[in-house]
C-alpha cells in the first residue's frame, strides 16, 4: 500500500518528505525514505498494543513524534482502508487485548511490553534488532547501578540521587527501565522535582522510545497519583548529539521548530552529573563483511582517535570503534568536571591488550574507577559454558563499570 502512494499520492509524498527532514535534523542525516516508511510501519501496526496494554493512555496521538507520523498516516490510512487492512490482523490483536486485559500491576505491563517489543523486533526485522542491540537489562542490575550510584554520590560528593540539581541521563534508555527504577527508588517527597527538572533520557528506536515514554509516565502516574507529561525524553541519536560543546558540533541539529529538537536543545544546556545505563551492543558490529556494522560517527570517532587509540600499543585498534568505548567518549566528554558514570559494558577491556590505550585514558580521566567484573567469558572459562551463568544470556563476559570525575563540589 506504501508503494502505491509512492506512485500516485502528492500529499503522501509531501508529508512523508517533511517528516524526512525533521528525523535527518533530530537523529542523524543518514536516514532514508525507507528507514521513515519503517518507522511508519511500527507506528500503524503498535498503536492498537499501546491503546490495548494502557487503555486510557493518549500518548501514542500526543506524543511530538506521533504527530508527525499521523500527518503522514493520514494521507492514506484512515477510514475504510484502515479498518479492512488490520482486520486481516486482528486476531493477533484479540490474543494481545485478552493477554493484557488481564495485567492490572504496572510492573508486569512493563514486561508484557518488553516482550512483545523484543519479540516484534525479532521476527520482523532481523538485522535492525542486532544493530540496535535489542537486550533488555535485568531489573536486579538497573537496581544494583542505581544504589552503587547513590553510594557513591555520597562517597565521593556527599549528594544523593534525591538531591536537587543533581541530573541525571540515560543516553540508550531502550524500554525506559532505569528511569522507571528510578522513579520507585526516589522518595515520593522530592519525586516531582526531581521527574520534572532533573531526569533526562535519549532514545534512538522509534518503537523503544514510545514504550520507555508510557513506561515513564505510568511509573511515575503509579507512585504518585496522578499522571504528569514526561517532558525529558528526547528522539535522537544520542552519538550524534555533540551540541554540549565539542568541536565541530553540527549546529543545523536544531535547524527546525519541533518539540523534539527543542528538548534536545534543553538537555544540552544543563550540567549532567550522572549518566548511566546499558549502551547497545551488536555482536557483529566488528564484522564489517555482513554489512551490519554501526555507522560512522565523525565526532565521536575522532575523539576515540585522538584519545584511546593515541595512547594504545596494539597494531590493529579497529574494535576499540565499538559501541560501548563510543558510548564511554561520548558520555566522559559531556560530564565535564564532577561526577559518575555508571554503564554495563564488555569486559574485555579489563585485560586484553588491544584496549591498553583505553584503560590509560580511564586513569587519566577519572578519579575513582569501581569496576565490578561478573567473570562471564565462556571463552576464558570453559568451566561455565553456555550461557546460563550469563545474566543476559549470552557468551560475552560482562562488566558494570562505575567512573567517578572528582575536580570541583558539585555546586
């Protein structure tokens, strides 16, 4: 139906168009035509999960992307044609309305959603759920993060989490876990300050950022009564999102007048003092040959040049270009002076020789490094093989790494 409107639709193309401009201006040039007519295949298809799990919820009509995607829905999809192209589906759509009728604990809707995410991803787009690193990180680990990370703002600042001013990003919030978690951790008495002033997230994936944004406000609609927009999530691209200050920085970013590129702007313009989650990783992002590796990031590429593999020894430096180590640059740049870093990561870079460079510039540009090594290499320990003794099931072993900046208070 999509390529037809390509043949004969002026306002389907128009809109579509625009709406082009805003995600190459809000996430990064390189997207497509057919990266938008995926993003509006998603949009069609969920928005009758999303009405079904969070019944008197309008977000997926509100929300500042869902708008844009609705001017171009509209063109073509409403009405008759609408009605008679999901009834071919609906059967999935009764399972899924029965499934959910039934969920009544937020929590569990959460994971309902997570799976039903995971799984959509899975079966429909192969190649795009190893590109976006499509993991979900276990609720006890986001806990553990969060309480090390209290902890150590106490340690090292004497702050909390709770603490007015203290903000706090997750820069690949995925399904929202952390800021949800967060949200339960906080006390309900410094809680609205905190959800409306200094919680902030970044997502890359159209479906993830719809999810993590119901999550969020539901979380938080759950501990306090009542429902409050959650103005702080941003539809980006956080790699390319340099406008905090690097050099170079690409100032056309902010080029167009929607909401999404002006909570961009918004975020950039405030001190960060935590930033924390679980960067994606793609298993074969090193493996350039099966034309599925993630793309090339200028400024944060050049950053990585001039710092980790400056000061690394090994001859061949090509996967220290992962997403983990851009994730790290990038989130160590826009910290500045004072505060934590809190990221789950692979943990070859403990050891192997390769990542030499990187933990040199770690010392150099922390003052406190906490690094909790799970020990979960099958390769390196064949005694554990498979992946049942891998929280992610998975044969990579995994870090949770804690990088304390300490130069002024955090005033």
């Amino acid at each position: 139906m999509i390529a037809l409107q390509e043949k004969s639709n002026k306002a389907f193309l128009n809109a579509r168009y625009d709406f082009l401009i805003i995600c190459q201006h809000s996430i990064n040039p390189e997207i497509t035509l057919s990266d938008v007519n995926e993003m509006l295949l998603q949009h069609i298809l969920t928005e009758e999960i999303f009405t079904s799990i969070f019944s008197d919820s309008q977000f997926h009509r509100e929300n500042n992307i869902a708008k844009e995607l609705y001017k171009v829905e509209s063109t073509f999809f409403n009405g008759t044609t609408k009605r008679n192209i999901l009834g071919v589906i609906s059967h999935y759509y009764t399972v899924i309305k029965h499934r959910a009728a039934a969920i009544a604990d937020h929590h569990d809707k959460q994971v309902f959603l997570k799976v039903i995410y995971e799984n959509f991803y899975k079966a429909y787009n192969p190649k795009a759920a190893d590109r976006l690193g499509i993991v979900y990180t276990p609720h006890e680990i986001v806990q553990f993060q969060i309480e090390s990370v209290d902890y150590l703002l106490e340690k090292h600042f004497k702050k909390s989490l709770a603490d007015e001013g203290i903000k706090i990003l997750d820069p690949c919030t995925g399904t929202g876990t952390y800021l949800c978690d967060l949200i339960d951790y906080l006390p309900a008495h410094r809680l609205a300050y905190k959800y409306k002033n200094d919680m902030f997230a970044n997502e890359l994936g159209l479906l993830s950022y719809y999810i993590a944004n119901l999550n969020i406000e539901y979380t938080y609609q759950q501990k306090m009564g009542q429902y409050e927009e959650f103005n702080h999530i941003c539809w980006v691209d956080t790699l390319d999102n340099t406008g905090f200050g690097l050099k170079g920085t690409n100032t056309d970013l902010f080029g167009l007048s929607v909401e999404n590129t002006e909570r961009i702007r918004e975020q950039n313009s405030h001190k960060i003092s935590v930033i924390i989650g679980n960067p994606p990783y793609n298993a074969k992002q090193e493996n350039y040959n099966l034309q599925n590796a993630n793309r090339f990031y200028k400024e944060i590429d050049s950053r990585i040049k001039n710092s980790y593999i400056k000061q690394g020894t090994a001859q061949n430096q090509i996967v220290v270009y992962d997403m983990y180590t851009r994730f790290l640059r990038w989130a160590t740049d826009r910290l500045k002076e004072d505060g934590i870093i809190s990221f789950i990561i692979n943990r070859s870079f403990i050891d192997s020789r390769t990542f030499d460079g990187f933990r040199k510039c770690l010392a150099e540009e922390f003052d406190f490094v906490y690094i909790v090594d799970t020990q979960s290499d099958v390769r390196k320990n064949p005694k554990i093989s498979g992946t049942k003794h891998n929280v992610f099931g998975i044969q990579t072993g995994v870090a949770v790494l804690f990088l304390v900046k300490k130069k002024d208070s955090m005033h």
